[in-house]
C-alpha cells in the first residue's frame, strides 16, 4: 500500500549578485544543489538529467526517503532555468523552475516555483497524519535552500 503527497511551493528572493552569477549558480546544478540540505547523492545520469537521492526522514523501519530525477534546461535570455520530471526514476515526480530578473546592477530577484508528488510506501490511514510531517519537511529544506543561496552572494 502507498500514498502520495503533492506540494507545491513559490518562493520569491532577492539575491545580491549580478544576474549572470545568480544565472550561472543557479543553471549549474550540482553547484546549486550544494546548497540544499539534505542531499545524500546527486547522481548525474546526463544530458542536463540528475537523480536526487535525499537524506532518510524518520528512524529505523519508519523511515522514508525521497529519490527524483529531473532533466533541467536553462534559458539566459528568458532567465529561465527550468526542470522536468524523468518518469521510472525513483518516487517521485518533480517539476518547477527558477525566473531571473534584474534588480538593480549588483542584484538579482529569483523566483523559485516547484510541485512535487512524492508516493511513500505508507498505509493509507496514514495520509491525513503524514502528509503535513512531509509537507513541513519540504519547505524546511527550501526555505534552508534559499537562506543558503542568500548567505552564498554576501
């Protein structure tokens, strides 16, 4: 038996470095995924296509542990950097994207947007308890991301 979770995040930062740095970090994914906590291994499989293996959430048997790959793309003229879910890989499903624009000559306001769906090998009884444990996770972790990303341009 398995359920699945849906979260979707938007998050908004204004980060002080130009926008090719912000761009050149941020479309590096390796580079940025340094600055998300949690990551047990980032695997590049090619073609701009990672599989995210994230750290284990819980103790011993009741532990989960979400694993994700995406295809990414990157656009400096639109100031898009977008990703795509690879279907097969892992349990989840992840999408979203950064949008980049100018603010100012020294600064940077980055858009970040994401949805993931993640299937959990849980009892369905169990949706209603978890799902806000995993939702609260998640954006535990993204907002360290960002903190993280704010702290890597000072």
């Amino acid at each position: 038996m398995a359920i699945t979770v849906a979260i979707e995040l938007n998050r908004d930062i204004d980060l002080a470095g130009t926008y090719d740095e912000v761009f050149d970090l941020l479309a590096d994914v390796p580079k940025s995924a340094s600055h998300f906590p949690k990551v047990d291994k980032l695997v590049d499989l090619g073609d701009n296509t990672y599989r995210w293996e994230m750290g284990k959430i819980g103790v011993d048997k009741h532990s989960i542990q979400s694993v994700y790959a995406s295809q990414y793309s990157a656009d400096r003229d639109a100031g898009k950097i977008t990703w795509e879910p690879v279907k097969g890989e892992g349990n989840g499903v992840v999408r979203g994207s950064w949008t980049l624009t100018k603010n100012g000559d020294q600064a940077t306001r980055a858009r970040f947007q994401t949805r993931a769906e993640l299937t959990l090998p849980l009892p369905g009884l169990l949706k209603l308890a978890i799902s806000p444990v995993i939702k609260h996770e998640f954006n535990s972790l993204v907002d360290t991301y960002m903190a993280n990303l704010k702290k890597s341009f000072q």
